[in-house]
C-alpha cells in the first residue's frame, strides 16, 4: 500500500469513527460523573450495514460507529 493511501485511509477513519469515540467518551465520563443515567446517540449511514463499492475506508468507519454505540451502550 502506498503512503498517500494510507494517509487517506487513516484520515478518513479519524474524521468519521475516531471523533466520534472521543464524543463519546467525553459524554460517557460526564454522565457516569454525574451519577445519571441517558442517552448516546451517534448518527451513521447506511454505507455501515452495506458494501459499497469504492467507498471501503468509509464503509468500515462507518460500521465501526455501529459497533462503537452497541459496545459503549452495553458497558455503561
């Protein structure tokens, strides 16, 4: 793989999965600091639950906020 792809590849994951975890963090540790309970709510696309052609980086970043949301929701 070459380098510009990688560079893509790695800042498309940061924009679309990466920022959203770090959202979610933050939220996270603010509600559990504050002893309430609520909601997280990440927004996706359908390209998470989907093959697309040419849109792969995307596609898995996407799939990733899927999995992300489930994964957070069942440890808090």
């Amino acid at each position: 793989m070459s380098t510009p792809f990688l560079n893509g590849w790695d800042a498309l994951l940061r924009a679309n999965l990466g920022h959203v975890l770090l959202c979610t963090q933050r939220v996270a540790r603010a509600m559990v600091a504050e002893g309430r309970g609520g909601s997280v709510v990440n927004i996706t696309s359908i390209e998470g639950t989907r093959a697309a052609p040419g849109y792969a980086a995307y596609s898995a970043a996407k799939a990733g906020v899927l999995n992300l949301t489930q994964t957070a929701a069942l440890e808090l």
